[in-house]
C-alpha cells in the first residue's frame, strides 16, 4: 500500500485489515462489511460518500507530495548554479 493511501485510511477509518489493499479496503468500505470501521464523524456519510471522502485525502495527499518533489528538485537544481547563472535566468 503507498503511504498516501495508508495516510487517507488513517484519516477516515478507525479500523480495518490490516493485511488488505488500498482498492480492497474500498471495496469492503462499499460492501459495508465490519472488519472496517468509519471514524464517528463520518459514520452518517454512507459508503458513497465516506469512499470519496478517503479518496479525495489521498488524491490530495499525492499532490501535495509531487509539489514537495518538484520544490526539491528544483531547491537542488537551483544550489547547483552560480549566482550570476540564476539572475541571468531570471529565478533570483
């Protein structure tokens, strides 16, 4: 399971499987099956809404993590050059 998926679970659920996939555990969130647990805040949502609701956390969290790869390679890329090559180039 990649850590965003696992992330938005553990935002969303109180418990479940732990020996079952990111796609698996929706499943069993959409069959209502009770080896998952919504956190209280959600258990009115229904399944529905409580699978988009953990899906948004970890389309948000992927996003946030490819913006802080992009801002490090950039960081790097941008240690690597002189001042003058920055200014030349705009960036500072």
């Amino acid at each position: 399971m990649k850590h965003s998926e696992r992330l938005a679970l553990n935002q969303w659920l109180s418990d479940y499987p732990a020996d079952k996939t990111y796609d698996e555990i929706i499943d069993l969130i959409y069959e209502e099956d009770e080896s998952v647990t919504l956190w209280e805040r959600i258990e009115g949502y229904g399944a529905r809404a409580a699978i988009e609701e953990i899906d948004n956390t970890r389309c948000a969290i992927e996003h946030m993590m490819d913006d802080l790869v992009d801002d490090l390679v950039f960081g790097v890329c941008l240690s690597e050059k002189t001042e003058e090559e920055s200014r030349a180039e705009g960036i500072i």
